[in-house]
C-alpha cells in the first residue's frame, strides 16, 4: 500500500504518543536507536501534532487501520535490531589445521547467483540497480523531506548514502514491498571490511520500502552507513550483504 507521506507522518506520532504514554518518552525513542538531536524532532513534532487536533476539536485523528499498519513497520524495524545483535563477527572455526587443510575455503561475500535484489526477495516485475553513493553530514537534504525524517550523523562523524534505483519493469503499477522481508543490511567494503548500514526511520530506507509503483517509473532507495570522515577515500570494491527472511544474498555495487 503506498501511503501519502503526510499519513505517515501522523501515524508515526500516534504510534509514538501511545507508547510514550505506556513506556515513557526516552525508553520508547531509544527503540528507534535515534540520536538525541531526532529524538528531539520527534517529540516535537508529537507535540505540535497533539496541540493541532486538541485545538480543531476532532475526534477522529488518525484512521486506525493506518496507525496499526504502522505499528507492524515498527515492529519490524525493532527486529531488524535484534536480529543485528545476534549476528556475531567472523571468527576463526577453531578447527585444527589438519581439518582446516581438508576443507576447502569459502568465500563469505562470494556474490550471488541471482543480483537483481527484487528477484531475491521474489519481487516480479521490479529491477534494483546500485547508482552510487554521496557523503554528507545530514540527509536528506534537498529540502524536500520533513526534518521529522531526516538523518543527522553523530558529531565529528559523516554519512555515506548509498542509492538504488527500483524500477517497475511490467506494463502495470505494482506494490514493491521489501518491507515484509524483514531484511537488514551490511556493506561490504574491499571485501574484507563489513560495516551494519544504519536502521532508519527515513521514508526511502531500502529496508522498509513499501511503495506502489507506476509501470515504467523508479523511485530511489538508499541503504546509509555512518563512518569517520575520509573513510570514502580507501573504497576500491562494494557488495551489498542482505540477510531476509528467506536467507541471504550478497549483491555485487561497485
């Protein structure tokens, strides 16, 4: 289902209101793992969001099937975190050498047979093309997103924005729904140096896409990574590592 952004910002703060009511303001935006600048953004724009509708006296807010859709996308943002957690760094089988002579090495970001992202995730009729990244301190930042869904990086540290293009290929509109795959994300930079891309609220989050299409058109995703300034300069080679509901995949970037 594709959603106005205005609806999703409403069901947002509605998700949000109800669960600062239960668990207290500071507990329910750490779920998020928001920076303390966002958290400030959010609460804000609750705020503003209560005052409108107490002054205009409506009763109905927000369409609670909108607000329980929501609720799910946070859910599966919540485990996309857990699931990060438990992932544990590479470390050596512990096998003797004798052993280890007898197996033969496997390459653990050896791409993929499949490399179009929607076709893993058995997405028809939709194409995922790495387009190539920027560095910034703040995104997005043409101006055209709320603040409430930017992304800011923690001080004396940068972004790095990673951009793919979702292409509807078939003759009709289509939901691309990447969300339901409970999928996160590593980039794997030189093929050695694997870095956990950034769980984000932003409305173009690779992660939690959940757009209808039009036949023929794109709409741009971003996967972000958060890194210490320059870190751009020693990229050589890029894989994408998405581990879903389904499995695992590691996409060929650059």
């Amino acid at each position: 289902m594709k959603l106005h952004p205005i609806k999703k910002y409403i069901m947002l703060s509605t998700v949000l209101l109800l669960t600062f009511l239960t668990a207290g303001c500071g507990q329910a935006v750490g779920d998020f793992d928001l920076t303390q600048s966002e958290e400030e953004q959010v609460v804000g724009y609750c705020a503003d969001i209560l005052l409108k509708y107490d002054k205009d006296h409506q009763s109905n807010v927000v369409d609670t099937s909108l607000a329980r859709e929501l609720a799910a996308r946070v859910d599966a943002i919540k485990e996309m975190n857990a699931k990060m957690e438990e992932q544990k760094p590479d470390t050596p089988s512990g096998n003797s050498s004798k052993k280890s002579k007898d197996k033969v090495a496997v390459d653990p970001y050896a791409l993929s047979g499949e490399q179009n992202l929607a076709a893993v995730y058995g997405q028809d009729g939709f194409d995922v093309k790495y387009t190539g990244y920027e560095v910034c301190d703040a995104y997005p930042h043409d101006g055209n997103s709320s603040d409430y869904f930017a992304l800011e990086a923690t001080m004396g540290k940068q972004l790095i924005v990673f951009h793919f293009d979702i292409t509807n290929t078939s003759s009709e509109s289509r939901e691309c729904n990447f969300l339901s795959q409970d999928a996160f994300y590593r980039v794997v930079v030189n093929d050695s140096d694997r870095k956990n891309a950034l769980t984000t609220i932003l409305l173009n989050d690779l992660a939690t896409v959940d757009e209808t299409i039009d036949a023929g058109a794109s709409m741009d995703a971003v996967v972000v990574l958060e890194t210490e300034p320059g870190y751009e300069e020693g990229i050589s080679s890029l894989k994408l590592l998405a581990k879903y509901s389904g499995g695992d995949a590691v996409i060929g970037m650059q």
